[in-house]
C-alpha cells in the first residue's frame, strides 16, 4: 500500500441519470468514510455531461440522498469550496482549454470523421473501434477544415507501443499493453467533454488525492494515467471496489439489477428500510473491520474503524434476508416514540377509529423486520377476514373447533364486565382456564383465533382484546361463537 502524505481528499461524481443505485451509494460511502477518517474533505460533483441522459430532479435526488444518510459534504452544489461550479455542464470552457492544450503539444487531436463513417467501421468485421484515420492530419487540414466549421472531436493520443501501469490500492499493480487502448474522444462535437478526460481535469483542479470508485473502471484508468502524465499532474490515489452482485431465484449470481429485487436507495426506503440500515448493511459489503466482528456500526463507529487495507477484492452479495435483519435491529433500536413516529401514519390510515393504534405499534414494534411488512401483519385488525374452522385446531394446544366453542361460551360473559386492559384481562383468562380444567395455552388459542381469524399475530389473545377494544373485540367473539355452532 502506498504512503498517503497529504491530507486526503475525496469525491463522489454521480451522474443524474435517475435513481441513486445502491452500488453509487456505496462508493459514496467509501469515499466519505475515507475522507472522515484522514480527517480530509469530501467533495459532491455532478458529472451531466451526457445531456442525452439528463433525468430532471434526479440532481436533487443525489444531494437528498446524502442529506438523508448523514454523508455531508464539504465542497459540492450550495457548499462553494472554492473549486467550482461542482456541475460539469457549468465547467465547459475549462475542459476545451485543456483539450486544447494537449492537441498543442501533441497528446491529442482533432478528429472529423462523421458519424456515418464510424458506424461503418463499428459494423465493419475484424476491425474493433476507431481506426485512427485523422491521428496524422497535417497541421494545414486541420487549421482548413477548422476554419470551414466542419463538426469534429478532440481525441486522445494514445502510444501505440509499450504499456501503461498504475497502482490500485485495493488491486495493486495494474498493466495494460497500450496497443489494447482506443484514442478515446475527450472532446464532443458539441462541445462538451466526456466522462473519460472531465473527470480527469476536475480532479486535478479540485485537489482530489483518492479516487474512489467501483472495478469496472479498473482497465480504463491506465488511460486516465496517461492524461496524468501528459500533463505532468501528479496522479492520485486509485481505489477501486469489488462488484456488487445479486442471487437470483436459480441461485445464480450475476451483477446487482432490478430483476434481484428493489436495487435503488429510494426503492429501500419506499420498501420499508431505515436509512442508517441500508448505510450500515452496505458498508460491509467489500469492507470489514479488522480487530472484531462488529456488525451494527454508527456512522462514527464506521469512520473510527475504516481503513483502505481492509476492503475486499471479491465480489459483495446483495443479501435480502441479511439486509432485513440489519432493519429489523436498527429498528428494535428505535424508542417507542420514534418507531410510534414512523408506524403510526400507516396503521392510522388502515385501521378503524376504535383500534389503539399507539398500543398496536407497541405490539409491531420489536416484530417488524421492515416498515413496509405493516399492513399485512394487522389486515386482520383493518378488517374481518373469513373464517377458517381449521385454524381453530392446534396440535400445541390440544384444540379443536369443537373446544373452542366451548372455551368461547364459558368466557364469553366474564369479558362482557372485565377490567378491558391487558394485565386485567390475562389474568381472566388465566383464573378461567384454572377453574374450568382448560389448559391457559386452549383458552388463549381459542380467544386470540376468534378475534385474529389468523394463526400469527402480533401479540397474544388479550394483548388484542385490549387493541380492538371492547365493543369490537366481543363482537368478533359473538360472531366466531355463531360460525362454530354453524
């Protein structure tokens, strides 16, 4: 690993093209955390230089995203470090200078191929990208047909021999024969650059000492090297991460997409995960810590213990079940108050006006894994379901249909004038189950089945009565007593 001298700084460079993919918010993460933990700056730039992909709001959905996860930012869109504009579209006079600059001394050149004829050399066989036709252009046609406005790039001069290295700190030492290199466009014909040479120019400027960003870039950079060393920039640190792949429902394991499940931060949330959950479950995916096995980590914890060492060059698996116990902890870890905050809206827009919410949410509290499994677990209490004589039959229990009926039409007047809160009412059905010779286990079952017309519920027998309330839960007790003896 290299020796870092100088205080570290970093950037997240997204492009607006949509959603916030949880492998983006990841490299964020990364390089966030490495920022933070060298005590350095962190910098938010928007790369929209592709105007073609331009998604409109999905700038504010990157700086929400950050805002919402706690990654803040020391330089970026509103936050003027003194290296902007931090949006690339803003920076286009910049980059044409520093094409030019290059075209000046050599390291690239204009090139006025049309379209129509880079599309025959695609379709071409046996030759694979661009063919270099305007590499050797005398000074004088290119000075002519600039000056007759012909539409035309700037591209890269790659070396047509020897080969390009350069030093990942996750992946060590990286070679690429230059012979396996394009020249690659840095210049658009409409006057914007490409990712390939703006990304280059704007970390120079900005000061960025780690680039932080994931392995498919990994055979690219010795280009991005060589725009280093044409310059005579100092090149900065690379730090490349593994893959983040999904199992499919075969069990095969191919690349994080859509066709895994819900791929996008927002999709997270709108599924029902907390913020700090999704932040805390990806920040183990390619990176552990090296002294414990620690899983739940603040955002302070994580800055205290991340280190670049201790990242993986193996490819991450997006686990659902994993990620739903990582939710389902942060979530017991909420006080009541909180998680009541958050439950609440839900259960108040399903459930009828004499159902306890506030108690129903100390019921879902510790048995929710995500907030968005909230509607299913009480669609017994939004609403009836049918009945099911079977559910009154349980091996545990030693129940029937039959008994049921039994323990229902014993118990059914106590409640009319019992105490209606749930200590009080256990306590009814314990003393009754004693004093009929029902085992307490029977008397539950036959309560909680004939008010719940469900076999899981959150919360016991009585713990229902008290959430349904009197009036609705006796009702439910009338009509199961009827439904039985039918």
């Amino acid at each position: 690993m290299t020796e870092h001298n100088k205080a570290i700084v970093t950037r997240f460079a997204p492009s607006p093209t949509g959603y916030m993919h949880i492998g983006n918010l990841r490299t964020a993460l990364y390089a966030w955390l490495l920022a933070r933990s060298g005590q350095g700056r962190f910098i938010l730039r928007i790369e929209d230089t592709d105007q073609e992909r331009l998604v409109p709001g999905a700038v504010q959905v990157i700086m929400d995203t950050l805002r919402i996860t706690g990654l803040d930012y020391d330089e970026g869109p509103g936050v003027d470090g003194g290296h902007g504009p931090y949006v690339q579209s803003e920076r286009k006079e910049i980059y044409r200078e520093y094409a030019e600059k290059l075209v000046a001394q050599g390291d690239a050149y204009y090139c006025f191929c049309t379209p129509e004829r880079l599309q025959t050399l695609h379709d071409a066989a046996g030759i694979g990208g661009y063919d270099r036709h305007c590499r050797e252009l005398s000074t004088d046609e290119v000075a002519r047909r600039l000056a007759a406005g012909e539409p035309h790039v700037i591209r890269q001069k790659i070396p047509l021999e020897g080969e390009t290295s350069y030093y990942d700190e996750v992946f060590g030492q990286i070679t690429l024969a230059n012979s396996d290199m394009q020249d690659q466009i840095l210049l658009k014909a409409d006057g914007f650059p490409t990712y390939n040479f703006a990304h280059v120019v704007d970390d120079h400027l900005m000061g960025v000492t780690h680039v932080v960003r994931g392995s498919e870039y990994l055979t690219s950079t010795p280009k991005y090297a060589l725009l280093y060393d044409a310059f005579g920039w100092e090149r900065p640190h690379y730090v490349h991460l593994p893959l983040l792949m999904g199992r499919g429902e075969d069990g095969k394991v191919s690349k994080l997409s859509k066709r895994h499940g819900a791929v996008s931060f927002q999709d997270l949330l709108a599924a029902g995960y907390l913020p700090q959950a999704v932040l805390n479950y990806i920040a183990l995916l390619g990176w552990c810590p090296k002294d414990n096995n620690q899983e739940i980590f603040s955002l302070d914890e994580l800055i205290a213990s991340f280190s670049i060492d201790a990242i993986s060059k193996s490819p991450a698996i997006f686990d659902y079940d994993k990620l739903n116990w990582f939710n389902s902890e942060y979530i017991k870890a909420l006080s009541p108050a909180e998680f009541a905050e958050r439950a609440l809206p839900q259960l108040k827009a399903i459930c009828p006006p004499y159902v306890d919410t506030a108690k129903l949410a100390a019921l879902l509290h510790t048995r929710v894994s995500t907030l968005a499994e909230i509607p299913a677990m009480v669609d017994f209490i939004a609403a009836r379901l049918p009945f099911d004589a079977a559910l009154y039959a349980n091996k545990k229990n030693k129940t029937t249909p039959e008994l049921c009926a039994e323990i229902l039409t014993g118990v059914r007047p106590l409640l009319s004038d019992a105490v209606w809160q749930n200590d009080a009412l256990f306590a009814l059905l314990k003393d009754y189950a004693a004093a009929s010779g029902y085992k307490a286990g029977a008397v539950m079952w036959a309560v909680r089945v004939a008010v719940a017309r469900k076999a899981i519920t959150p919360g016991g027998a009585t713990e229902l009565l008290e959430v349904l309330g009197r009036e609705e839960a006796l009702e439910r007790i009338d009509q199961a007593l009827q439904e039985l003896a039918e």
